[in-house]
C-alpha cells in the first residue's frame, strides 16, 4: 500500500510542468555492462560444474523529487528478477548455451527522507544506514522497508560521530517480506592528520516469521533463522612508497544461540560456525579520467556467520531461482580500475573460492563498464 502511495505521488509531480521548473524533480541512475567468466568449480558433491560465459546487464533509474530543503522523496527502479532481492543483473547472453534472461524490472527503493545538518531519516524502502567497508556481511543491492536514519555531530579535536539505525522488514525479493530487522551502529572518524581513521561497531538482529510461507523462498533456510549479527570494521590511511594505501578489517560474529540438535539440518550441522573476517586494501580512485583504483581482499565466513540471502552475491556461483548462498568459504578478490571520466569506468575482477566444509569451490572473472549520470 505505502508503494502505491509513493507512486501516485511521484506521477502527480511528473506531470507538474512546475516540478523541473525549479529544479525540484533529480533524475539520477546507472547502467553497467558485464562480461563475466566461471570456471574450475566444483559442487558441494565434488562435482564438477559447466565453465559458464555469460554477458549481464544492470540498468537503474531513480527519480528523486525535493519539496523543500529538509523532505524529499524517491523511487528507484532496477533491472533483475524482481525474486532477486540481492541481484540486479541479468544475462543478455550466454555463450555456453544457458538461459537468457528475459528483461524483468522493479522498484527496489521508494521511500520519503527529511534531514537537517546533524542527521537524517526516512520511511520507507532504502538501504541499509549502515557505514560498510564493503558487501560481504551485507549486499548493497538489499534494501529494506520500515523507518531508518541516523544523527552526527563533530567533536572540538575534530573527530566525528554518527549514530545510525532503525527496524524495518526483511525483504524476500523486491515485492514480499518475511521476518524483521533491527540494525544499530556507531561510527567514529578522524579525517585528519598523518593517518586518518574510521572506525564502526554495530549490530543487525533479524527475527524469522517461521510461519510464513514465503520465508522458504530464501535459500538454506535463512528465512527462517534467526541472527543476531555483532560486526566490527576499521580503516585507516597509510603511505607505501609515496602512495596512500588504505588498509582495514572487518570482524563479525554471529552470536545467535544454535543447537546441534536443532531440527534444521543446516542449522545442526553448522551450529558453530558463526565468525567471520576480511581484510583489505585499497590504493587510488577511478573515479577520475585516467586515474586507477587497486583492490586486495581477503575473507573468511563461516557458513552461519552471516544471513548468507543478504549478503554479497558476487564471490560465487553457488545458488538458484535469483537466490544465493553467499557464505561457509574462505577466498580472494584482486580488482582494477580505471577512470574513463564523465562518470564512467571500467573494472576487472578476479575470484578465487574455496568452500570451508565442503568440496564447493569455484573462480570467477569480470569486466564491468560502468556509466554513472
């Protein structure tokens, strides 16, 4: 119902010749063209699956319309099967023979926002508030629905704080829901001096509505799981060289009270396999014509370490229906990119996986050409 709302609203301002005449209506988006190769994988049986080819496309489109300098609204539109809450992708083409993807769409953000100097809030559908270093606790393509926000403020040393949070509804694609969410983080910067800071500590609890059908829509019964995740993540500037690199670590515990005996095989079986980390490193930006951007990551998560149905979908290929099982490996991620300005860059990206319990594996290799306006 709140959707309907903000479409009607959105489609009253479109045909407002007023609206752009003072620079109201913002229309803002992205479209990413992929190449991406799978190869030497193997299932959780040891298996061997089919080398994979495939050329993917993500197009997204947001309108965002200010009523004043404090409210605003927006709604987004996204390419990808609208079954999909973590994937926004879909393969034009594969050159192994697969299935193509038909050019399916839909809403994955509409949500109303005020703000001041000191904070922000929202209702509606949005990203997660929270500061990430990067998706492998939580996918930036999962939103949520329900009331959000933050507050900041700046100390006399110059140090800054931001408290953000809110509880919401967790998402089963981009139309259902299942469960709820509760998120909470406080966040700390020192953005000056000879090595500059950010450090965070937070926490997402997610309560499963066991009785609800579309819960078993998520894979590995992750829709019905609770969790309760306590994530930590700090980073910092260093020279190497004459160049800044920065470094930094994430940690994550998931601290949820599993039994052995639980009656859910998964659960049982992994009932302590619940930490996880990463680390990395990062030189330069891309963002620029002609300037380049060097990724390093290492991780390690534990099957029951996160909610494996939001968190990245881009390290392996182990899923189906629009789902994935992000979680129970340990692997790399080498990235570069380069600047071709006007808000566009190209990026390459190596994977390399292994399962941590099983004999699942796999590697992965992408191009992206990415157009942001």
């Amino acid at each position: 119902m709140l959707e309907r709302v903000f479409l009607a609203c959105l489609s009253a301002i479109m045909v407002d010749p007023a609206a752009s005449a003072d620079d109201r209506l913002h229309t803002s988006g992205d479209i990413r063209f992929r190449m991406e190769q799978d190869w030497a994988s193997a299932r959780a049986d040891g298996s061997e699956r089919p080398d994979r080819l495939r050329a993917r496309l993500r197009a997204r489109l947001q309108l965002n319309y200010r009523f004043s300098d404090t409210l605003d609204i927006a709604i987004r539109a996204r390419s990808g099967d609208p079954e999909s809450q973590q994937s926004p992708h879909v393969t034009v083409a594969d050159f192994d023979g697969g299935q193509s993807d038909g050019l399916e769409a839909g809403l994955d953000r509409w949500r109303m926002r005020w703000r001041s100097e000191t904070g922000a809030a929202f209702l509606g559908r949005d990203s997660l508030p929270l500061w990430r270093r990067n998706e492998l606790f939580w996918d930036d393509d999962v939103t949520v629905t329900g009331l959000g926000g933050h507050i900041s403020g700046t100390q006399a040393s110059g140090r800054r704080w931001r408290l953000a949070g809110g509880r919401f509804q967790a998402p089963v694609g981009l139309n259902r829901a299942s469960g709820s969410l509760t998120a909470g983080q406080l966040m700390l910067e020192q953005p000056a001096g000879t090595h500059p800071w950010t450090a965070a500590a937070g926490v997402i609890a997610i309560e499963a509505d066991r009785d609800d059908p579309d819960a078993g829509r998520l894979l590995s019964g992750n829709g019905g799981r609770d969790y309760l995740l306590l994530i930590a993540s700090m980073e910092t500037q260093i020279e190497i060289g004459g160049q800044r690199v920065t470094i930094g670590a994430d940690l994550v515990e998931n601290v949820e009270d599993y039994s052995a005996a639980d009656p859910d095989p998964r659960t049982a079986a992994n009932s302590g396999q619940t930490s996880g980390w990463v680390i990395s490193a990062r030189r330069g930006d891309a963002s620029a014509r002609g300037d380049w951007r060097f990724d390093y990551y290492f991780a390690r998560i534990e099957t029951l370490a996160v909610n494996a149905s939001y968190a990245q979908d881009d390290w392996v290929r182990w899923g189906a229906n629009g789902q994935t099982r992000s979680s129970g490996f340990q692997g790399h991620e080498l990235r570069a990119a380069y600047g071709l300005g006007g808000g566009a860059n190209i990026t390459a990206r190596l994977y390399i996986v292994d399962g941590l319990r099983s004999a699942e594996d796999g590697n992965r290799a992408r191009i992206d050409l990415n157009w942001r306006f």
